[in-house]
C-alpha cells in the first residue's frame, strides 16, 4: 500500500482527470458527465459534492478558473482547466492508485484514466497491483486459521475473512486478464494511435453543454488538421506525457 493513502484520493483523481479530458469546461458539464458514467454507484461520489470538488481543488492550486461566460437567458459559468501542479497531481495520484491494491474505489477510477500514461508503464502499475493482492491471497489461508485457532471470536466472524480474500482473488483474476489484454495491444495509451474519437455530433453537443472548444481539436486532428488550442483537448488529453513523481508531490493531502 502506498504511505499515507487517505479516503478522497478517489475523488481528486476523478475530477482532476474529467476535468483534463474536456477542459477548459464548465462545471455544468462536469456534473453532467459523471453522473453518465454512474460516479454516484461505484465510485460512491454524491452529485452535490462535485462542484464543492471543483471550488475545492481551485484554493488548493490545482484547478483554475479560466473564464465565466452567458449565453442569454442562461446564467454565467465559470470554466475550470489545470494547473500545472494539478497536471502533476494528476500523474501522481494515477500512478499511485493503478499500483495501490488496498484502495479499489481509487483503482476503478484509475482504470478509467490509464490511457494517459504509456502501455509498458501501465503494464508495470497494474502488474505491482496484481502482486500486492497475490500476496493478500497467499496470506489469506494462514490469517484465516489463526483467526478460527484464537477462539476469542466466534466462528461465524471469520466469514469476513473469506469475503475479503475472495474480493482479492476475483480483482487478482481481473488484473491477470486485463495485463493479458493490454501486452497484446488492446486499447490505446498514451504515444500511440487513438483507437477512438468523438464523433461530430458528439463533439458539438459536448461544446453546447460546457466542454471545452479543444474538443473540436480533436476531430480536426482525426482529419488531418492542425489544432489551434494551447492545450490539448478531449481524446488527446489521455495522451499528455504526465510528468514523472519525483516525490515531492503529495497525494494525500487536504481532501477534495
């Protein structure tokens, strides 16, 4: 287990890393995508707390707030993108929660991000993920009858035990799949062909909404265009070069 892990690492990781994809983007928007990918179930993040999150994550230097538009009747929105300490907070927390087996929410989200970083770092993580819970599901049998030879509890107590070496087995089966799977070429990460972009609707819809106008970068670049943003955008965010942790960042700060 990484030091120091602390409950909201999860949800730093997800806003920070939603917000990377479509920034510069409203909050609106950000609200609305998550609640798309069903945060609020497995990731158990409450949709009331998102734009706390994103205030949040602003005073701590890893948000910032690049304009506050209206259009008509709608009222103003401030638009977040990150920082560059938030860029590296990002990389950290990633890389932290993809190698960290005690922590699954963190992980599930991390899962989501990976193609951010580069198939063999990937391969790396995940793999120091799958050997930290290996070794759970070694110990589990030998825990499990010390427990029962201690007879201070009773024996229906170490149900949990087995749960909880299950729960390990079962992610371990995953991540051998999974590590399968990405050293064969599946997927898309980071220094190589998209294997996806957002289609034109999708992009213009997005833009409508709050999402960033990078978006449009994105299909421009699919078509053999040149983007025009600073930053990159949508798809082509996953593939930023995340900066390598020096241990001078700490991921486990104030919560988000």
């Amino acid at each position: 287990m990484a030091p120091g892990h602390r409950a909201g690492s999860s949800t730093r990781l997800l806003i920070l890393g939603c917000v990377r994809l479509f920034q510069p983007v409203h909050g609106y928007f950000i609200r609305r995508e998550l609640l798309s990918w069903h945060v609020d179930d497995w990731a158990f993040v409450h949709p009331g707390s998102i734009y706390n999150a994103l205030r949040s994550l602003t005073s701590q230097g890893l948000l910032e707030e690049v304009r506050t538009s209206a259009g008509g009747a709608r009222p103003a929105r401030t638009s977040y993108q990150l920082t560059d300490a938030g860029e590296s907070m990002f990389g950290v927390l990633l890389r932290d929660s993809l190698s960290d087996p005690d922590d699954a929410i963190a992980f599930l989200v991390a899962v989501n991000f990976a193609p951010s970083l580069s198939r063999d770092e990937v391969v790396t993580l995940v793999g120091e993920h799958a050997d930290g819970l290996r070794a759970q599901v070694e110990a589990a049998p030998a825990a499990l009858a010390a427990f029962l030879a201690r007879r201070d509890s009773p024996p229906s107590a170490s149900e949990t035990l087995r749960l909880l070496a299950a729960r390990s087995a079962g992610e371990l089966s995953w991540c051998e799949e999974y590590l399968a799977r990405v050293r064969s070429g599946a997927y898309a990460f980071f220094g190589e062909e998209p294997d996806w972009v957002p289609s034109e609707e999708q992009v213009a819809e997005a833009v409508a909404a709050g999402a960033g106008g990078g978006m449009r970068d994105v299909r421009a670049a699919e078509n053999g265009a040149t983007g025009t943003g600073t930053r990159q955008h949508g798809a082509e965010a996953g593939m930023n070069d995340l900066p390598e942790p020096d241990g001078s960042d700490d991921p486990h700060g104030k919560d988000a």
